[in-house]
C-alpha cells in the first residue's frame, strides 16, 4: 500500500521517473506493465472529467451544503462569484498543473505527438484553427493544454489558450481544473480579452469544425466543417491576428461512432442538443478498461500527430466587410488543404486520399 501511494504521489508532483522505481517493487508487475497501466490511468482520468467531473462536482457540493460541512461548500460558493469572470479574463493557468508526470503517460498511451513546421514571432498574436475535432479533442488537450509534448519549447514566448464550451466554466472545480492547463471559453468576451488586454504572444485554439463536426467523425473518414465557418476569420481581422491552420491526423481513430443519417430521428435529437446546449450528444464506444477487445470508454491506443502550419499574416480591420472576411477564409481553407496533402503520406494516409471540407 505504501508504494501504492508513494507512486500516486510522484504523479501529482510530477517525478513521473520515482513512480516506476516505486511501483517496480511490487514484483509481479514488470516495468512494460507499469507503464501501461499508468497510461490507462492517466487518459481515463480525462476521459472521466471531459464525461462526467463538472455534473459530480456540483452535485456534491449540493450534497456538502444540507451537511454539517456546510460552511466549507458556502465558502467555494463566495468565492466562486468572486472568481466568476475570471475565465473570461484569461483564466488562471498553472505551469506546475500543465507539467504534471501524468500528461506524459497520457501523451505515450496513444502516443500523440506535435509537430512544428515555422516558427512564430513573438510580438504577434495568432488563431490557431484545430482541425478535426474528433470525439473529445485529445490532440488538442495534449498539445495546448499540457507540456507533454514539449509546445513551450517549440514556440517559445507563445501562451496557447485552448478554447471550449463557455458552460464548462459554469462549473464548480471542473471551471478551475479546465483553467489551470489554460483552456478558456469559446465566446467574443473571452477571446476579445486575450487578443487585446493580454500583451502579445497569445495563440488562441479554436476546435473550428465543433459539435456539428463531431457527429461526423468516425475513423477512415478525414473531414473538417468550415465552409460556412468564418467567425474565427472575423476575429482574426478584427484583432490583426495571424491565422495558423492545424491538422491531427489520426484524430478521428481512436472512438469508433454510430453516424446518424440526415434526417434521422438521432440526428434530430443530436441538432437539438446542439442548438439549445451547445452540444452534441454522440453514440461511441472505445476500449475497455482490461481488456481492448471489449468495449470501453478508453479510446483505442492509435497514433495522433498534430501538424502547426504557416501563419497566414492578417491585417487589423475594426470592422471587416463580408467580402474581407470571405477572401481571407478563402485563404485558410486553401492553407489546410495544402497542409493536409503536404503530410498526409508521412502520417500513414495515401496519397489519393482526399480531405472533404463541407
């Protein structure tokens, strides 16, 4: 037991190298067999707060609150008003939380990895446009939201803001785990914020394709929802920041997805969901927990590289007209496509292989 702990510890702290010396004593487990159950661990715990931390934390500090501990919940809830714009703000990153060990086990159980193919200057800001979205954007976590795969190093003097659903931050603990990696809300005030009030040097991911391209994911299938996507390009002129397409291939692999045909009763209910919640309830199933010839809701071990391509430069427009913000979101659409069919063959796609964009 006391191993057992002595490892858990070393996650937290962030001594990954102590928890396979601590957890090596325990002799009927070999090195190989420690690394992959920590690998286990570490993606399920995320996999568990993308489901579930937000609707457990705030049923249980409902619960606190009819307890004697009371006053421990009030406290929270006080502070929670204080803090309640924060998000809005930035957030409140943390570099201990984002080079926790247990990243680095959740980036080697697939294994994801970030590629970099120009550098990016310092006194400019940037919109990163994530492409696809995938199940739950692992690539995108791994890559923005940790230090797993090293994205201080390769862009050094770049703060990377992973942008989600404004509700995430709506809930108690879940709003202050989400801020510590640096994730931020998906709205103008936020991004606003950090385009203009916060210096430069900010990198801004956008999963640009969103719930209606999550419904669409499924593994063989290389797709992206931008046509009519030009928000993110808007943005971009109003604050003179630079566009910056990225792609992860492999992505769409590890969840397999039952798809709804158009005009289905599913996908009825799941546009609904989209429309009013924000997003869109999907029917997918992974590995299982012992065992990856069952079902789970560990996604499958397949390999996810993310390719960071060439800015495209973008001038300060305070209010573009729609023909700007058509030209320049011509541009981009052209910029993924030709970064797609640049290194597709390398990351073990065909050469015939074609990206849809709808």
């Amino acid at each position: 037991m006391k191993t057992i702990i002595a490892a858990y510890s070393g996650v937290l702290r962030g001594t990954g190298s102590n928890i396979l010396s601590s957890l090596q004593d325990l002799f009927w487990l070999s090195k190989s067999k420690v690394e992959k159950q920590l690998q286990i661990i570490s993606v399920l715990q995320w996999v568990l707060t993308f489901l579930i931390m937000g609707v457990a934390c705030t049923l249980i500090l409902m619960y606190i609150l009819c307890t004697d501990c009371w006053a421990i919940a009030a406290l929270y809830l006080a502070w929670l008003v204080f803090d309640w714009n924060t998000p809005k703000k930035g957030g409140r990153r943390s570099q201990w939380v984002r080079n926790w060990a247990i990243w680095r086990y959740f980036r080697d159980y697939f294994p994801i990895r970030l590629v970099k193919t120009h550098n990016l200057l310092t006194t400019r800001n940037y919109i990163f446009g994530y492409h696809p979205h995938g199940i739950m954007g692992l690539g995108a976590f791994c890559n923005f939201s940790t230090e797993a795969t090293g994205v201080g190093q390769k862009f050094p003097g770049i703060r990377p803001y992973l942008a989600t659903l404004a509700g995430n931050f709506r809930m108690p603990i879940l709003r202050d785990y989400l801020m510590s990696g640096g994730i931020c809300p998906v709205n103008r005030d936020s991004i606003d914020y950090i385009l203009s009030k916060n210096g430069s040097g900010n990198a801004i991911i956008i999963v640009v394709g969103g719930a209606a391209e999550s419904l669409n994911c499924t593994p063989g299938k290389n797709s992206v929802t931008l046509k009519n996507r030009k928000g993110f390009v808007k943005l971009a002129l109003r604050h003179g920041a630079d566009l910056v397409p990225v792609y992860s291939f492999g992505e769409n692999e590890v969840y397999k997805q039952v798809i709804f045909e158009e005009g289905s009763w599913g996908r009825w209910v799941q546009k609904k969901f989209q429309k009013h919640i924000g997003f869109a309830p999907c029917i997918f199933h992974g590995r299982g927990l012992f065992s990856s010839n069952t079902w789970g809701l560990l996604p499958y071990s397949k390999p996810i590289t993310t390719v960071v391509g060439e800015p495209i430069t973008i001038p300060k427009i305070d209010n573009p007209s729609q023909k700007e913000v058509d030209f320049y979101h011509s541009i981009y659409v052209d910029s993924l496509v030709k970064l797609f069919d640049k290194y597709k063959s390398k990351f073990g796609l065909p050469e015939t292989e074609v990206l849809e964009v709808n």
